[in-house]
C-alpha cells in the first residue's frame, strides 16, 4: 500500500490508505462510463477511463459509432497512487467541477481525438444498490450515480471532424465502484450455473423540464432483480413513478430493439405513457471492453503502456450476431405523454439486452430472435 495526495485529506473510511481497497477482491473497481449521443443520430461515441487496484492495472477507452463502422481506440497501463490525475496514456479526465463539468481530452491515437466539455443539466442521482450473486460468491456489488448533461467540443476519426455543442447533443454519465468480474478469466472450478440470462433495459432521459431515469433488470421468468423508475427535476424534487410495464419493440430476426413503449403511474394516480426511438445503435461490446468483448476486458495486463485500435463493420452478418451477447445503447429519442394527452420531447440513452431466455419476450433460449413483423 501507497500514500496518494488524497491522504492529506479528512476522507477515509477505513484503517487504510485512500487507494487501497478495503476488499482484497480482485474484482474490485472504480470507474467512470460516458455517452456521447448526437441528437440526430449522426454519430455516438461511448467511452470511459477505470481503476483496478486490485489487479495493478489502470485503462480507458474511447469508441466512435457513424455510419456502418464502429471504431475504438483502447489505453492501458500500470496503476499509480495519484488518483486526483485521470490519466492513461493520450487520454485524460479533469474534474473542473465536482458533479457539474468535466474535460476529456485524447490525444491523437492511431487516427482518433477528441475534445470534450461536459456540463450536467440536472443534479447527479444516486442509484438504488446493484447485487447479484452466483451459487458461491457475489458477482457483482455496486454503488453508482448517474446523471444527464451535454457535451461541447470535437471528435476526431482520420480527419472526419464531428462536432459537438449543448444543443445538438445530449449525454448520461455514471461513476460507479465495487466488485464485478473483471481481467483475466478466473479458474472455473465446478461449473457454476446460476447465471441463467438477464433483461435489461436502462433509460436515462432529459426532457425540457424534467429528466426520467428508469432501470430494470429482470431474470428469464420475468421476475424484477433490480427496478427503479423516477421523475427528477432541476431544483432536486424527485417522484417515485410505480407500475412500469415496458415492451420493447425488436427488428425481426434479431434481438436489437428499434424502440420501447413504457407505461407509468404517477404518485397522484395518473398515467404517463413513454415512446422512445433508437436513432443509432453501438452494441458495447465491440471495442469497450465490457462484457461480451473476446478481444479486451477492462483490468486485463497488456504487459506495460499500451494503446490499440479496433474497428468493427456492423454491415457484417458474422459480426453484427455477436451484438445480442452483450448491452447495446442506442441514441434516444423519447416522447413523454401525460394522461391529458400533453407531451414533451425529449433524449438521452436507450440501452438494452436480452441475454439468454427472457420467457416474457418470447425468448426461450439463449440464441433465438424475433420472428414475424415488427412490433
């Protein structure tokens, strides 16, 4: 263990160092996940820097979807003490103001960079705890914020510039840390099989007045693991909205949704109806490193400073069957209906997966899609 600049400060919340976990879980981390979504639909760009002290290892990623290419650019290297400094290899992010605005740069890596401003529309939302846990061990335990903001800036693939600014683009955030499975695969030891499949459905969406978050995760029978549904104001009000029941409308012959329809209940009793559009899609696990990606998993040892650069064509049938195997995120463009028929448009992230059976979809095994017309 190491003393970082952040123990000269009255912060501890255990008999050690800041930058040491108080697990000695290998699966410990502590990362932050960024959406850049062009209201439009003309490009996204998904990225997001994490620490895994556990493992030795610090890393980031930086993943641009336009038009059939999805293009990422990867950054790993040995973790240091100095937390207050997000920094791997051309990729930096600069807290300007805690829970407000944040700097992201990447300097120009194999064709890719960006300069980013990102400024919060409503105040950062603490989320319900996340737990999941396989027959022997927890799998999974987190705490997490979210919020919604935009961005101002460029991105920049092989002199194709896009930019950015606080009208045309909106984006969620989430800072999150705890145990989930990370680096290298683990020794199986005896088969575990509690992990039977999941349905996933995350809206994070700003509208005018208001933002909605709503997160469901549900087993193949149905039953709800995790489930919150609010209205948030900008002055900080925030109404429980119950009763959600959520279609998810799939283009035939995949599991990749086109949109949703969502019905709540207000806490006074009235109904708000939902619709949400995917304007553009990035199935995550091509280039991030999350779950599902067979080339990288954050936390893996590159064996010292590393960068690399992937790109994915999604007109390729091989390529696009592996999207259902892992979260997609889509640009959101989101209608909201009160039950006196006025409404408010509004944006943000449309994410989902259906991995394995989810019986209520009509899903019954881990590798069958949607048949028939659209729904």
């Amino acid at each position: 263990m190491h003393l970082s600049p952040l123990d000269e400060y009255p912060i501890h919340q255990a008999p050690v160092p800041i930058s040491a976990p108080v697990t000695s879980d290998r699966n410990f981390y502590d990362r932050s996940y960024f959406n850049v979504l062009d209201r439009d639909g003309g490009f996204m760009a998904l990225t997001g820097i994490g620490y895994y002290p556990r493992l030795g290892v610090k890393d980031a990623y930086f993943l641009v979807r336009r038009g059939n290419a999805q293009t990422a650019v990867r950054f790993s290297n040995a973790i240091d003490d100095d937390r207050l400094n997000q920094n791997v290899g051309g990729y930096r992010l600069d807290v300007i103001q805690p829970l407000q605005e944040l700097h992201l740069t990447v300097a120009k890596t194999e064709g890719v960079s960006a300069d980013l401003r990102w400024r919060g529309l409503f105040p950062a939302a603490l989320e319900h705890p996340h737990q999941m846990q396989s027959e022997r061990r927890v799998t999974l335990q987190a705490c997490r914020f979210a919020q919604l903001g935009s961005w101002e800036g460029w991105i920049d693939v092989d002199g194709d510039r896009m930019v950015v600014d606080h009208t045309s683009s909106v984006g969620s955030r989430d800072r999150s840390w705890g145990i989930r499975p990370i680096g290298e695969p683990e020794p199986a030891g005896r088969p575990d099989t509690a992990f039977n499949g999941m349905w996933w459905l995350y809206l994070p969406l700003a509208f005018d007045d208001y933002q909605i978050f709503l997160i469901i995760q549900e087993d193949p029978d149905g039953h709800r693991s995790l489930y919150d549904c609010t209205r948030r104001w900008p002055d900080g009000r925030i109404e429980q909205l119950d009763g959600v029941r959520a279609t998810i409308h799939y283009t035939p012959g995949t599991r990749i949704p086109h949109g949703a329809h969502i019905e709540m209940m207000t806490r006074s009793g009235g109904r708000l109806q939902l619709d949400v559009e995917s304007k553009l899609f990035a199935p995550i696990a091509f280039g991030s490193g999350y779950g599902g990606d067979s080339s990288w998993a954050h936390g893996t040892w590159k064996g010292g400073p590393s960068t690399e650069r992937v790109t994915y064509d999604l007109t390729d049938p091989e390529t696009l069957a592996r999207a259902p195997f892992s979260l997609i995120d889509h640009v959101g463009r989101a209608v909201c209906t009160d039950e006196n028929g006025n409404t408010q448009y509004g944006a943000g992230l449309f994410e989902h997966a259906v991995i394995g059976p989810h019986h209520p979809s009509g899903f019954s095994d881990w590798t069958d899609v949607l048949t028939g017309s659209p729904s």
